[in-house]
C-alpha cells in the first residue's frame, strides 16, 4: 500500500499533488535545462527519462523502508501547468531521518515559489510521515538553496569538501537539518 496524499496540499499560491502523464512537459522543460542539472550532479534529464520518473513518482509512496520517496509537483493555484518539484527521500526508517529537495523552472525563480512549497512538504513530512529529523544536502555554490534551507529553519550542520563529482570535477555540499521539535508549522506563527 502507498502513501499517497489523499488531497493535494495547497498554500496560498501553490498547490502540491503527485504528478500525472500529462506533467511530462512541463517536467521536461525544467529538467532538461543544464542550469537546473548543474546543482544535481547529474546531466540534464531527456523526454524519456522524464516519462520513466513521472511514472515512478505518480504513484505515491510506500514510506516503509530506506530511499522510499515522496514527490510532488508544485502548480501555482492561478494557471495551470507544473513550475517545479518537491521531494522527500526516506534515508533511514530506524531513525526516522528524510532528505527534502527541490527542483525549479528557473522562470519561476525569485518569487518564493521554492520557499512556499519546501514550507509545506517539511510540514507534511514532519505532521503526516512521523519524520524526526529532515535535512537537506546542497551544492556549496547553490546560495538560492542555503537561503531556502535557512527559511526552512534549519542549520547548517556540514561542510563536505569535493564529496561529489560530475563532468565539471569535484564538487563540496552543505548539510543543513532540522528537528520537529524545533519548528513550528507554517501558518501556525
């Protein structure tokens, strides 16, 4: 059985549900871009392997075991189409630890989409998925992502020095975490 979200979850401008066939556009056109890729250690994704990944994701999740993962697509509630991605990885069920991320159509930047929609997935997963700890790993150079980790009321816990590498060469990582203990919901203030 997967956890799936039963309703969509909305914010004031967003809605986050799980995505559908007819996202493969709008995934393929953020994925596909080299500027987005950059930040994921990976190349840039094509049209196929954006339809192998909204038919992975679409289904939800099982959040039983190690790297189970919930995605969503992020639509601003005003127009149709998907701007961006949000996800949580399940890292360790024993310890109940997740990985939150994030993936943006930089054409969307700048209005915290991003923000918004990582508000309410910490929510999710700290109210709806019983996570203990969520953190995110970031690019060192990514400083969009350390001011979303920061608003997200998390810390910067590491430092990781040429930890990764891609056809660009090595890479350094900031670890940022938080405890649900230390946050309080968003809408809650």
């Amino acid at each position: 059985m997967n956890f799936a979200i039963s309703q969509p979850v909305t914010t004031d401008r967003l809605v986050l549900r799980l995505f559908t066939a007819d996202d493969l556009d709008d995934m393929h056109a953020y994925q596909s871009l080299p500027e987005v890729a950059r930040f994921l250690y990976r190349p840039p994704r094509d049209r196929a392997r954006c339809a192998e990944v909204i038919e992975r994701v679409g289904q939800g999740t099982h959040w039983k075991e190690d790297g189970d993962n919930l995605t969503l697509a992020v639509c601003r509630r005003d127009t149709p189409g998907v701007i961006g991605e949000v996800q949580v990885t399940l890292s360790s069920a024993y310890a109940r630890q997740a990985e939150i991320g994030w993936v943006f159509h930089p054409g969307h930047g700048g209005r915290g989409y991003a923000t918004e929609a990582s508000l309410a997935l910490r929510d999710l997963a700290f109210q709806q998925l019983g996570v203990h700890r969520l953190f995110a790993r970031i690019d060192a150079d990514n400083t969009a992502s350390e001011r979303i980790c920061e608003r997200l009321s998390m810390r910067r816990e590491a430092h990781l020095i040429e930890n990764d590498r891609d056809d660009r060469g090595w890479g350094s990582e900031y670890v940022y975490a938080v405890l649900a203990r230390e946050v309080v919901p968003a809408g809650a203030e």
